[in-house]
C-alpha cells in the first residue's frame, strides 16, 4: 500500500533543542565553577540527576530545572547560595521563553510534504512547553494532528497510527532519534528515516542492530520519497 | 438529541488534589517560619508568584515546586539556606509521587455510567504527572479517551466534542470548578453539572451569572441524570 502519513518529530527534527540544554550546561558549570575542582563533570551528574528523577518528572525543561537545582545542592554539599540557585531557576525560565529556531529548509520542506501527504507531529516531553513551541513555530496550520506524549514507545505509535486510520505501512516517522523515532516503529510495522542532529541527549543513545534510511538532513526528503517511497510500495505490493 | 458522552474531569472531582496542595502550603509555612514574621501570608505570595509564572509553566506540580523556590528566596531575601531549598524539592517529589485517593463513591459511579453512557476523561495540568495518575486511578479502562489539556478553553472543548462525533447537546462535563468545567462548556452549547470540592484554587474562582446545576457529591450524578437526562433530552426534541 501506498505511503499516507508522515510523521515528523519536533525537537531538533524541526527545530533546534539539544543545543539549549548544551548551553544550559555551560552555564550550570560557571554558576558551579567556584565550587567544583578542574575537570569537574558537571554534566555527568546533572544526568545521573535527571535519570534518577525521570520516573517522577518525565521530559521536559521543569524537570531539568528541578535537576539541576538538586545537582547544584547536591555537588556543593549545600554551601550553594539562594542567589545562586536564583541563576538556575533563572536560566531554566529563560529556556521555556526561548524563541522557536527552525532547521535549515524546514519550512520550505514541511510545506512540500504537506502538498503530497497526510502530516502529524509527533513530539515528547512537556505539554504546556510543546504547544507554545508548536505555536510559535508557525508550522501549525501544515500538520493534520499535534500528538504531543509523554513516551515515544510502541503503544504510542499504535495508537497515532489508528487514530489516523492506516496501516502501519502507510505510515513513515522521520526524526533525529533512533530510540524514538525509528526502532519502535520499525517494530510495528511502521517505516522510519533517521534524520540525525549534532547532539543526542545520553538518555536517547542506543545501540541496536536495525537498518533504516538516515538522510543528512530534512530538506533531502521530499526528493528521497519520489525516489524511495515507490520502492516501498512495490516492495509491499509484492510481499 | 440524547445525551450520548459524560465528560468527566479528573483533579478533585475523580480524586483528591487541591488538598494536598493545601497540605504543601503548610510545610512550605513551618519552612519558612524562622524567616516570617507572625501572620505573615506565605500562600498570598505563592499565589503571586504561581499567576506570574503561569505562561511559563503551566499547570502541575512542576511550576508549583520551581514558583515555591522562587517565593522562598524573594520572601527571605535570599537569606534561605540550601538545605531548606531542598526540603521544598522534597515536597514538590512527594507530591509528585503520592498514591491517588479516589472520593467517595467514584469507582462505583463511573462504573455505573460506563454502562450506559460514552465516557471521556478531561484532566487538565502536566501530561506525564496526570498520565501517572490516571493509570495509579485503576479506572482508565472505563473511559473511551483519557484527554489530557493544557488549558480548559471553548477551543478545547469543541475539539473533544468533535472529536467524540457528537453535538455539543449530547455532550455532558462534571468537574468541580465553574471556570474550567462548566462555562466554556456552556459557551458552546454543551451540558455540565458542578459537584463541587471542599477547596478551589484562587485562579479558579471566577464571577459569573450562569445557572447550571450543583450536585453535593459525584455518586449522586447517575440517579440525577436518570431524572433529568431525559428532561434535557425532551426540552431539546421539542426547542
């Protein structure tokens, strides 16, 4: 069958994400520096932080505030002042009201695939934060669904692949990560094309055995489905 | 045209919440005492804090425990210590993580209007946090569609009208809180009872002129609607 929906994921699939959370870190480690020797890993503790509190906090910039504010009291055995913790809190605010910057092409792309195909937005981590970005995004009005959710596991894509009607055949995830966007819909049936970026949370690395597309970035996917996305169908016709 | 869909909202109409609210302004008080002097109004500056916040945060014990961070270091001048900073943290953790109480009667209510009308669930606040909560409820198989808002609009509710298939008319939402659960649904067209709660969040408190109808508790809903459902329902057939 036919290709129908593409599924496109939001952060740092359409726009930038990782990079904040890197110049957060940079600017956890100076607020720190007057308590932390030479090559202290701040950014290793943040994460055993935030895995700690995953079960309770979930993805999303709040609960990396509230991390870090654990890790900063944490580290410097409580000798961290509130006017210090002030700059976390701060720099946590300033991450929410952060400007939504697109990927290269990406308007133009989503604008191409709109014409030709079914589109949803698939993007994980917190509600409220994930509708302003959607908003401010100003790609809204090109997407059929915003399914916003709190894991991007099997049941996840099960359910958006029902609630849009098709088979799972039909239905191709395209994003940055491949613990997200492409093993678990690989696993249903689905198909995916990995799109990487130039920084993957640890939390998202995995190592696995699948084989699937990985495009450079994009805006080579309008052309890569008129090449491939036939092929699929032969494939499935055939098979 | 019958009533066909029963809407319910989660946060202190299925289960308790404003309470434990109630009890984090408490511990958040006895915190703080060694630095307020008597009658000082913690929970006037919360509140503050939490209205400034809001477009930030959002809803959810997230932006609760980050604006009580905030508070706790304004109100002390930044005189609060680390230690007592993560006492707070513990608290918004704790909260996070408490068991869901259900109020009296509601496992047996919402069984009883699973058997004769659709149900959806309408819950508004941090999506992983009402997620866990619903499942923690045991009562998520009840419901056609959990529906987890950021915002309890007209806009949100006729999407979830739209997207049960039904007329606003047959469309019915019991919640405790006049502002999010009854007058957008009115504004549209819809139907809502209030079975309000022992406690309402300052934000929640609006002026209004509507009628509606008032049940003291939710078990009282299905022998209600067994007598006035089917008034609604004639007032319609012959309006």
């Amino acid at each position: 069958m036919p290709l129908a929906v593409v599924a496109l994921d939001g952060d740092d699939t359409l726009w930038h994400s990782e990079t904040h959370f890197a110049d957060a870190h940079d600017t956890f480690a100076r607020v720190l520096a007057p308590y932390a020797g030479d090559g202290f890993d701040i950014v290793a503790h943040q994460y055993a932080t935030e895995r700690r509190n995953l079960e309770l906090f979930g993805y999303g910039i709040k609960g990396f505030t509230l991390s870090m504010i654990e890790t900063a009291i944490e580290v410097t055995t409580g000798r961290i002042t509130a006017a210090e913790i002030r700059e976390l809190l701060d720099l946590g605010k300033a991450m929410l009201a952060h400007p939504v910057e697109l990927l290269p092409g990406v308007a133009e792309t989503v604008e191409a695939l709109a014409g030709r195909y079914r589109l949803v937005l698939v993007t994980k981590g917190d509600l409220f934060h994930q509708e302003q970005k959607v908003a401010r995004s100003g790609l809204a009005d090109r997407f059929e669904r915003i399914e916003i959710v709190s894991e991007k596991d099997e049941a996840t894509y099960r359910r958006i692949v029902s609630t849009m009607g098709v088979d799972p055949e039909q239905f191709l995830m395209v994003g940055n990560t491949v613990r997200s966007d492409v093993l678990p819909v690989l696993a249903i049936g689905g198909r995916a094309v990995q799109v990487p970026y130039s920084v993957t949370w640890d939390h998202e690395v995995v190592d696995h055995q699948a084989t699937f597309p990985v495009l450079e970035r994009l805006s080579d996917l309008p052309a890569w489905l008129d090449t491939n996305g036939g092929r699929w169908t032969t494939q499935s016709a055939s098979g």
